[in-house]
C-alpha cells in the first residue's frame, strides 16, 4: 500500500461519515421530521410549547454534525488541532476579518426588517416570550447556541470537510495558505449552503458567499475559530 492511500482512505471515510450525518440531520429535523416526534422523546417531550422541538434541533446539531463527525475522525487517527481546533494564524491582511465581522453584522441587523426572516426566527417563541432568567438566563442561551449549534456546524463544514482533504495535497493546507487549494477549501459551501433549503430565501442565498469566507477563513488561518466568530455573530445580532 502506497503512502498516500491512508490518507485518501481516511478522505473518503470522512466524506462518508459527513454525508450520512447530513441527511439524518436534514430527516430528523424540521420541516422533514413531523415535530411529534420530538415531542414523543423522554425529558425533552415534557417541555411546555415548542420547546421539545428546539431542543431536539439543537442536541441533533451537537450529536450528528459534532459528535459523531468528531468521534469519527479521531478514530481514523486525526488530531484536533488537524481539524481546525486551534487558535488561527494571524491574517497577512488584518483588516479583512474584522471587515467581514462588520459586514456579518450589519447584515443580521439588516435581516431583523425582512419580513420572511422574522417571520422564521426565533426558532423558539416559547422561549422568547418568557425570557427565563433575565440577562443571564441570555447569556447562558448564547452560550448554549453557540456550543451545541454554531461549532458543531463550523467543525463539520469548515474543519472535517477542509483540513483532511487539504492533507492529500502534501500536506500544504496545514502549513500556509495555497491559492490553488482554495476550491478544495470552499467546496463546503455547496452541502453548507443545501442545508439552508426551508429557511427564508434570503439566508439561503446568503449561506454561499459566507460558506466560501469561512472556507477561505479555514484555508488562510489554519482554523475553525474565525468562520465560528462570524457564523455567532450572524445569529446573536
């Protein structure tokens, strides 16, 4: 067996593992899966109002595009910092990052007086209108959003579907940006991108110019930590 073909083996593994993931995240939750069903699940199915759903999104999220993707790829002998969990090179243009989270910002602000996103989010009315715990009831909110949606996402998209295939490439995607590797590094936009179908028209059309940032974000900086940046700030704003 040549040296190359752990690699690629690994690869294809990953692709197959990321895929399957995706379409039982896409089958399991709404509007495929029928809410009954999470209403029908232990501890969670007892939540007051439309709370069993937006829990079991979110744990769906943590398990199937987190967990298992991750649990996955270190069993087939990757490392965590192989697949983006690490603090990120400095940018040779500082300014472009903080540009980005700008434009990501103003344009979630912007999205609060499109009618069709306001008319999709909250994924949880219940939640908002009884506001548990003032401030920090909040912020532990955000805390949990951003663990068990955001990163899960980020490290499925921009880590387990960059770093390993960038690898196959002798290995230059861990150690500097390529321009050439740039189309590997934002193939995720497409599956990150499909994931969006069912959401306002808008976000969905929005998804592809992010998922190639965040991807060129990946490529450029070694790292998830960026892409994760904008994708919080995009929901929290």
């Amino acid at each position: 067996m040549s040296a190359e073909r752990p690699g690629h083996f690994r690869a294809v593994a990953l692709l197959a593992v990321a895929g399957s993931s995706l379409v039982a995240y896409t089958y399991l939750t709404p509007p495929s899966a029928d809410p009954r069903l999470a209403a029908s699940l232990p501890g969670i199915g007892a939540l007051p109002g439309d709370l069993p759903v937006y829990a079991w999104r979110f744990l769906l999220s943590f398990f199937v595009l987190g967990a298992l993707p991750l649990a996955a790829a270190l069993a087939l002998g990757e490392r965590p910092a192989g697949l983006g969990l690490r603090w990120p090179r400095p940018l040779s243009r500082r300014w472009v990052f903080p540009l980005l989270l700008a434009v990501v910002i103003l344009g979630s602000l912007a999205g609060a007086y499109n009618a069709s996103i306001f008319g999709y989010y909250p994924y949880s009315r219940t939640l908002t209108e009884s506001r548990p715990g003032g401030a920090a009831g909040f912020l532990l909110h955000a805390v949990l959003y951003i663990a068990l949606y955001y990163l899960p996402w980020e490290l499925l998209f921009r880590g387990i579907l960059v770093f390993p295939l960038l690898r196959l490439f002798d290995g230059r995607g861990e150690t500097g940006f390529q321009p050439s590797l740039l189309a590997v590094a934002c193939l995720q936009a497409l599956p990150s991108t499909l994931l969006h179908f069912g959401h306002p028209w808008s976000e969905t059309l929005a998804a592809l110019p992010f998922g190639l940032a965040a991807g060129w974000l990946a490529l450029a900086t070694g790292s998830i930590l960026p892409g994760l940046t904008l994708h919080a700030a995009a929901g929290l704003f």
